[in-house]
C-alpha cells in the first residue's frame, strides 16, 4: 500500500471509530458497538472506503494485543485463584456445548457432511475476549467479581478455540489428525503460560532499573512494549493465541504480581510486586491503547462482509436461526454450571456470547479452503454479527435492571 | 508478512533502538547515532534480520512525522519570522550550490552523462530535517537561535528537493519536464503552507470542545493524530513531503499559534492560543514519539545496504570523495552567507550537512529507473552514510570547544 494512502485509510479508520462511538454513547449503547458499526460503514459491508488490508489488520493486532496487556496488569492472580475452577467448567461447557451442538445441528438437522459439520461447531465455540472485556469495560463493570470469572474462562476459552483449530486445519489438509499432537501443543501453551509471566516479572525488574538510569525518557514503554511483542511472538511459536503473549505480560507487570524463588529452604530470590512501576507503565501505555484498540474492532466490523450474504435465500435464514440459538443457548447456559449468585450467572453467561474475530477467522479459513459454500460461510457471518452485536445492548440492559431492583 | 514475524521484526527494532541509544550516549555521542547504527547491525548491511519492510516503513514514516509534530508545535512562529529571509537564503543556498557543484564536479571530472549528472547533484541537495532536528535535540540545542533558522531552512530545503525530484523523475519518465508544471506545484505547496494551519486551528477548537464532553478519555490524541494524518496525505496530494503535514498540523497545535480574521474593520473571529490544550496534547503524544520516532532512524539505516558497495573500486572511492567533499562544503558555506555571530553561522552550516532519507530515496530511484548504475549508487551511498553519521560528532565538537571558550 502507497504510504499516503495508508493515511488516509487510518484517518479515516481513527475518525469514523471516535465519532461513531460517541454518537452510540449519547444514546447509552456502549461505545464498543460504535467502533464495530464504523467498521461496517466504511468497509466493504457499506461504502467499501477501507478494505482489510495487511497493514492495517496489523496495527489492529497490536490493539488487542495492548487491550490484553492492560487486562493483564488488572488482573489480580489470588483473586483469580479464589474463584477456583469456576472459570475451568465456565470455558470447558462453553466450549464443548456449541461445539456439540453446532455440529449435530448441522448433521443432523441440515444434513451437512462431517468434516463441515465439524468446521461449523468449531466456529461457534471461541469467546471472544477483546469484545466481552470492551463491553465490560464500556458498562464499567471489568473489575467486578463476575468479570474476573468471565476473563479467566474467556482466556482459556480463546486457547480451547485456537486448538480445535489447529486440529481441525490439520485434519483438512493432512486428511488425519493427531491426538498426541494436540496435547503436545496444549502442554507447550500451559508452559507458557506458567513461565512467561516469571519471566516477564524478571525483565520487569531489569527494565525498570535501565529505565531509572536511562539517558531519555521513554525507556520503559519501549521496552515493555517489545517485551509485549516478544512474548505475543512466542505465544504464536507454541501454537498459543498471540494475544496470551500481552495477556502474561501483563500479569507480570500487574501491581499484584510477585514471587519467590525457593533455594532449599531459604528463598534465593524475591520479586516483590511493584504498584509504582505498574502505575507508571499504565500512564504511559494507555494513550496508545487509546489509539490501537478501537482499530481493533474497526477491522471487525470491515472484516464483516456482509454483502457475501444472498440475504433472500431461506436456507440461509433457516441454518442463521438455528445456529444462533445454538451459539446464544450454549454459552448461556455454561454461566449456570457453577455456584454463584444468580445475577452473576446470567451476567457471566451474557458475556460468553461475543463471537467476534475468532469465529470470522474460523469461517473465512473454512471458506477459503473450500469447505464451506457461500450459503454457509454467509449464515455464519449472520450468526457472527449477531452474537458480536447482542450482547452488549443484553448486558446493558441486564445490569440496569438489576440495579433498579437494588434501588 | 505473518503477524507473529512482524511482531518479532519491531521488538527487535524498538530493543536494539534503544539499548544502542543508551550505550553511545553513555560515551557522550548523540543518540540517534546509536539508532542509525542499530538500522545498520539488524538491515542487511551486517546481520540481515530485518528488511526494509512495507509495514515496518510505514510506521516509520508515522514516527517521523509525528517528529516533524513535535516540531512545529514548539515553532514560534513571530519568533522565526524574525529571523527575517535568513532561513530563505540559508535553504536556497544550501540547496544550488550541491545541485550544481555536484552536476559539475560529475560531468566535467568524471565524464558522466548529462541526466546521470543531474541526478548525483539532486541527491546531495536536500538535507534531512529529521536528523538534524535529533541532533539539535540530542546536544540540548533545538530552542536556541540558530536551531530556529536550521529549522526554517531545512523545511524549506525539503520542500525544494521534493520539487527537484519531481522535476528529474518527469524528465526520465517523459524525456521533458515543464516549468510551468513545476511552478504550480510549488503554488499548491505555498498555498498548503499557509493555508493548513489556519485551518488546522479551527479543527482544534473543535477538538478541544469534543473532548472536553467526551465520554471516554483519548479523543483529543485520537482526533490531533487523524488530523496529522490527513494532513500528510493532503501534503502529498499537492505534491509536498508528507512530512509537512504534521509540521503544519504542529503549528496549528502550537502554544504560541492565534490568529484573527476581520470583516472589513472588525475581527469577526478571534483564535487565541490555548497553552492548556497544548500541553495536554504534548504530554499525550510524547509517548507515541518515543515509541515510533527511534523506528524511523533505524529503518534509515536499515535502508542503507553497504553489502552494495565493492569497496575495492578505485573509482567508487574516488567518486565518493569528490562528492563527500562538495556535499560537506556546500551546505557548510550556506550558513556564511547571513549576517550571524559567526558561531552561529558555523552551527548552521554543520546543521545543514546530514542527508539521510531525502538523499536515500533520491539515489534509489536513480538506481531503480537504471540511470544509476552500481558503482555510481554505491559512491553514493558512501556519501549519505556520512553525511548522516558525521555531522552528530561534529557539532558535538564544535559546541563543547564553543563552550570551553565561553568558560
């Protein structure tokens, strides 16, 4: 792309995503509907002014990926650790419901052949965290306690998802697929992440003294941003989404995060956590989560062609329905599997709705290997727009309710 | 490029920018030195892991520009008005004298062809204000006196090779070029030189309103950013460097910035200049700079493929000589030619010399278009990565001795 071209594509992308989401904001719909509607409006969807293009789709990344980080540093690990395995059955049921169900939908009731069947369910299983984690944040709920359930179980969500990927493409073009490779795979990703928030809290500390004795400001933002980087890399390199790499930084960098390490019986070293660095690091990353992450769902909503979609056809309308009551039905319903208030189970199930970019890449991978037709690839982008555009305007709704009760 | 290799090459980048930055300037040797260096470890000249990548470039240019932001915000411009034609008559100078010293010392001691000659004097004219604007800020300088001409002719100066180019390229391209086409060009850039900021001005009170009733924090670096952007695809659109775009956005951003506009004898509108906004947008926008401003001076020496070079032609040396010593001497002389101090006039001749980008594109294009051939690129070459490295250690000097003097 023509530098000045890429520009305009980006003002265009920063100043549509703005003013949309103030707009929606005047009318209290949170701001994150704003941001995909831009995407509708100025991609192909609509006026076809920006296409998903690779440079753009990368700074889009970095967005989520620095959304992620910010998470990350929020994220208390003993709170965490207190809601024991409720995140567990919340991602597992969540995961394995649409799966099912999504594929026996499509077998059984629509008679498609397996391997579609197979592609259909997995479309429907991955939560997708940057959306439920903007809604929440949108609707000033991400440091409550259903939050912290919803954000564990949407990070182990993304990872399921990302696997039955992995093994569904390798089942495409391999013709088989290994069991023992998926495990070896999941077993990399629970090492990693495990020891890359150790790590992180290592370079942590090693950066905040070269940042302390540097020549010029600026030392740290860059440095945690490459580590970012780094890590959002090798999170790609052991088969993990590449935005765990930001998640685990961010643990480590969180004001929360320490440890010790333990030599016989005396510990060797201590990493205690650090609210100051952590305060100075947000201050600074901030203004460019600002900028990058509304490009973020500006590329979702571009990335929704929704023109792909014969809106006549009644098979289309007919598989949408059904699929969409799959994909709300299950991810609901894993909120009530655990013990909880029941106006944090509906909360949490609420929020397990969001497909958003993990299900478009699973449908447009599917579509380009020729798997799925036009119909189907246009009925999930219906079961896709749905399920991304929903939930917020629920969550709204649900927790204003809730709260005139409380009144 | 894949997502993960793209966050791999900028981690690289952003670490090896920074660690090189901090290790010269422990020696006292201006930072940027450390990133131009850094560009030619990772680039091709010496390790090849990073290439001149589309997306790795356009951030570059992003990190330039908002550069050239930071500069003209803190311009003064009564203050370089003051400084009366000098800065005309240092940026004229500095840009005839290479253009023709250069196309002689070509055609009539080396017996180079005509166009091949107007070529080599082009590449010398423009002096890259980026790296002059680092260094003056790397030795503490960028407000003082003399910086202020620097500035004004090297805007000007960058401006003048951007026309140059144009005029050459036409020429190879049509095998005629028209002055009347050249002239309205620079019509359409005075016209955007003076028009941009009034008109930035205005969007900024209109900024400074929406953000005061935004609903979420961020809008005013969201909307100052699409405007710097706009603003560099417009300045490319009427045939300027786009960096001028965010030189002219800067301006308008200005803390010193106001202006009136009268109806006959009254002032129908009045913008005075808002420090507040100012500062609040500077404090925001500087961690932008310190991310993305150090990728522009590493992709320079990314750019900068010594492997091109065969360092045992006789001709090549004695080429690069000859020209080294008419593009040091050239733009050194401009700063002579104004009444000054004559430690003034020395810091402006010395400002003057760096090359880099302007001159790299310059010589690419020649190369490309095959009116360069290898030999006559690589003395080329040799011309720009000095001109680029020395002048940092020069005015280094030159200050120091000034002010052992002063003691």
């Amino acid at each position: 792309m023509e530098l000045h071209q890429f520009f305009l594509f980006l003002a265009i992308t920063l100043i549509s995503a703005r003013l949309l989401s103030e707009a929606v904001a005047r009318f209290g719909i949170p701001s994150v509907i704003g941001e995909l509607l831009a995407g509708l409006i100025i991609g192909p969807s609509l006026l076809g002014w920006v296409s998903p293009d690779t440079t753009m789709k990368l700074l889009a990344e970095i967005g989520i990926i620095l959304l992620l980080f910010e998470v990350g540093m929020d994220t208390d690990l003993s709170r965490l650790a207190r809601s024991g395995s409720k995140p567990v059955v919340v991602a597992l049921i969540g995961f394995v419901f649409p799966l099912v169900l999504g594929y026996g939908v499509s077998m059984w009731l629509f008679g498609l052949p397996e391997l579609v069947s197979l592609f259909i369910g997995g479309t429907l299983t991955a939560t997708s965290i940057g959306i439920t984690v903007r809604v929440l944040d949108d609707l000033g709920k991400r440091h409550s306690d259903e939050a912290q359930i919803v954000i564990g179980a949407a990070v182990l969500d993304d990872i399921l998802g990302v696997l039955a990927l992995a093994f569904l493409y390798q089942f495409v073009v391999e013709r088989h697929a290994s069991f023992d490779a998926l495990s070896e795979v999941g077993l990399y990703i629970l090492l990693f992440m495990v020891l890359t928030p150790l790590v992180a809290k290592l370079a942590s500390v090693v950066i905040d003294r070269l940042d302390r004795h540097a020549s010029k400001p600026g030392l740290l933002l860059t440095m945690a941003l490459s580590l970012i980087l780094l890590f959002s890399w090798l999170a790609h390199a052991v088969g993990a989404p590449e935005i765990m790499g930001g998640f685990a930084a961010g643990l480590a960098f969180s004001q929360h995060f320490g440890f010790r390490l333990w030599l016989g019986k005396y510990p060797a070293l201590v990493f205690k956590p650090s609210p100051k660095l952590a305060h100075r690091l947000e201050e600074q990353v901030r203004p460019l989560i600002h900028t990058f992450s509304p490009m973020f769902f500006v590329m979702v909503g571009v990335s929704l062609n929704l023109k792909m979609v014969d809106w006549g056809s009644v098979f289309i309308w007919e598989l949408a329905a059904m699929l969409l009551l799959v994909a709300v039905a299950s991810k609901f319903t894993a909120g009530f599997f655990i013990r909880e208030p029941r106006r944090n189970k509906v909360a949490i199930g609420l929020s397990m709705i969001p497909r958003g970019e993990v299900g478009l890449i699973f449908a447009q991978l599917g579509f380009s290997q020729g798997i799925l037709n036009g119909e189907l690839y246009a009925a999930l982008l219906i079961v896709i727009a749905f399920t991304t555009m929903a939930p917020p305007f629920l969550l709204k709704w649900f927790y204003g309710r809730v709260a005139d009760k409380a009144d």
